[in-house]
C-alpha cells in the first residue's frame, strides 16, 4: 500500500516539476520572442504604408523598408478635437488603438455618431506625411471600422490637395473570402486612386455605390464600385469613410491643413 502511495506521489511531483519547468520555459520564450513580435509589427506597418502611399516596391527587405520609411515618412500625432499637432507623444511608439480602450484618452461614442462602429475613438492619432522640399506631397491617414464580421484596419492616402486618392487599403481584416475579402483584391484597390474625398465646401463626397460606377454621371469622381456580393462589408467600408473624414476624425486636422495651404 505504501509502495503505491509514493508511486503516486513520485508521479505527481514529476508531473509538478515538469509543468514548473514547461511554465518557465513557455514564459521566458513569451519574452524573449516579445521585442521579435513588435519589431516585426512595426515593419508589417511601415511596409503597409509606404504601400499605400505609392512608395518602394512589395518585394522590401526588413531593413530597406526600416530605412525608406526614416527617410521617406514624418510620423505626428493629432489631437482629434482641435487639428493641431501634438508633442505629448512619441509618434513611432504611439499606440491609437490602445489609447481608444483608455479612458484618459479616448470617449465612447453616442449611437448616433459611432456610424464606423468602433464604440471608442481615441483623441489623439498618428499621421504620416510625405515631404519635399519642407512641403507637404502627400498625407496617410489610418482609418477603421466595422464590415460584416470584423473591423476593418487600413490606410488612406491622399495627395497634397488633402483630397485626391493616392492609395487606400486595409492591412488586417476578418471578412469572408470571395466577398467582403474582396477588399483586397487588386482590382478593387485599383479603383481608388484619383477619387475624389471632398466636395468643394469641403464636405466628405466619396461614397460606396452598388454596380458599376457611370463615367458619364457628374458624381463619378466621388463614387467606388461596391463589393460584388458583399453589401454590408461595402456599407462599412462607405461608413468607416464618413466617420473619418468628417468631424469626429479628421475633419478639424484637414480643415486647418488646408487654411494653412498644405
């Protein structure tokens, strides 16, 4: 009998021990591999928007792109409420999306104006510019929010006149494939450059339309193809749009841009 109670209890303790040594050893590689993580997460952005932004090839090293977004891209923060800049924060460290889930630093949206369907928008984003020559020639802004089955990350990109397309697409996604996956689809991306955001008042005027766009309607300008078979992605992607450009995202930030001529 008590041969087969320290059989069970050698057992156990080896059983203990070596789930100690597995939980020391998961627990060590979780940080060691945690700085590999977000250096590769980082590269994955700036590769995603110097893409958009019509910048380098896809075919990049890690170290190429690292070193044409330094050259190529100044990253700042804005302060959604008031448009201005902001040196609260490192913008290559700063992190949006966490700031939406902080109250300090973020509001939940009524109803009413939550029209991308992201619950919190954070007060300060970060924005990425081209330059030449000390001017503005192009602006990326990030942009977000809710399709079918997942929020929708991407970029827009637009050219120095803060409302023609450059280039817009979404980095992360979980939307059917086939249907609203088609987002990324080439030929659908293909479609967004040389779009018009802004009507002359200065009023967000792009708009997801079903079928095909008309050449000859005096709106196409500000009108995309919506995604075959895919309304309600097609609606988020029209809303997200809306939510962004107008006054609880960028609105204030573009407007004093163009006061000031960018």
């Amino acid at each position: 009998m008590s041969t087969k109670h320290e059989s069970t209890t050698r057992t156990l303790l080896v059983a203990l021990v070596v789930s100690l040594v597995s939980s020391v050893f998961v627990a060590g590689s979780a940080v060691v591999l945690k700085p590999i993580q977000l250096e590769n997460r980082l590269i994955d952005k700036q590769r995603n928007i110097l893409s958009i932004a019509g910048i380098g090839k896809p075919d990049l090293s890690s170290k190429e792109v690292k070193d044409l977004f330094a050259s190529s891209i100044k990253a700042r923060v804005v302060d959604l409420q008031t448009g201005e800049y902001t040196d609260a924060f490192d913008p290559l460290t700063f992190d949006p999306l966490k700031a939406s889930k902080d109250p300090k630093l973020s509001a939940a949206l009524p109803l009413a104006q939550d029209i991308a369907l992201i619950k919190r928008r954070e007060r300060y984003a970060t924005v990425y510019m081209v330059e030449h020559d000390g001017k503005l020639d192009s602006l990326v802004l990030p942009v977000r929010g809710y399709g079918l089955w997942s929020t929708l990350f991407g970029f827009m990109a637009v050219k120095s006149d803060l409302k023609t397309v450059i280039g817009f697409g979404f980095y992360q996604h979980a939307e059917t494939p086939g249907l609203g996956g088609e987002v990324d689809n080439p030929k659908w991306k293909a479609l967004w450059p040389g779009k018009v955001l802004f009507d002359a008042s200065g009023k967000p005027a792009i708009r997801i339309v079903k079928g095909n766009v008309d050449p000859s309607n005096p709106n196409a300008a500000y009108q995309v193809d919506a995604l075959a078979g895919a309304t309600l992605t097609s609606n988020g992607v029209d809303r997200l749009l809306q939510f962004w450009l107008g006054e609880q995202g960028f609105g204030p930030y573009l407007a004093k841009l163009r006061a000031q001529g960018a």
